[in-house]
C-alpha cells in the first residue's frame, strides 16, 4: 500500500484516535461501485446510515485491482453491534446510483469484516440527500 491523499493523513505526531460509530436508521440501495472512470465496475448493495460517522466499503466488494492506500490517522471504529472494525486503509471510489448519468467521487475506509458490502454515511449524506 502506498501513502495517498485522504482526509484521514495528517502529519501531526501522535494523532489522537478518529472515533467513528455506526448506528442510526439504515437504508437500502443499489449502486455501481467503481474505483475509476473506466467500466470496470460491481454492482452492490449499499446502505445509508444516518448514524455513521464515515464511508465505508468491505474489502471482497472492491473492483478487481482496486488500490487500497495506507492511512496514518487510523480511526477506531466500532460497528452498531459495538465490535471493533479493523481498518485496512482508504480507497478513492465513484459510484452511480439508479438512472444516474454521473459518476459521484467517494473517499472510503476499507474494512474487512462489515455485515453490508457498502455504508454511505454522514460524510456523503450530508453534501447529497436533502
């Protein structure tokens, strides 16, 4: 993995831990997932929760060949059901939902063990559902 520009780098020394909790209202979507422009793509499921404090995306759902980028700022998360999700790093995703002409950019953390392939939280709620 390779060092990116991400929300979650900083320089600072010893960063204090991000928190960012799931919870809040769930709701279901499909979306086409893309780590570029090209189209290459998967389709999956996706979620809104209004409760989480970040993106996220589960690793197995990620276009074939997708870079994941290693963070220094990592967050600790805890999902809904209160366990600890390991962050593996970010990824620069575009998605496009339903009839969509337009490709949407997305920063996501990338985790491992996420019960939905996709989590839309507040970081993308607040700047696209009115």
């Amino acid at each position: 993995m390779t060092p990116v520009h991400s929300s979650y780098n900083n320089d600072a020394p010893d960063p204090e831990p991000v928190a960012c909790v799931l919870g809040g209202a769930i709701y279901k979507l499909s979306v086409e997932l893309r780590s570029d422009q090209s189209t290459t793509q998967s389709l999956v499921e996706a979620c809104l929760d209004t409760g989480g404090g970040c993106n996220l995306v589960r690793a197995d759902v990620l276009p074939a060949g997708t870079p994941v980028h290693q963070i220094t700022a990592v967050p600790n998360i805890n999902a809904a059901q209160g366990q600890a999700l390991s962050v593996i790093g970010v990824s620069h995703q575009y998605i496009q939902m339903g009839d969509q002409k337009t490709l949407t950019p997305v920063e996501f953390l990338v985790v491992q063990d996420l019960v939905v392939p996709l989590l839309l939280g507040t970081p993308w709620i607040d700047t696209r559902v009115l």
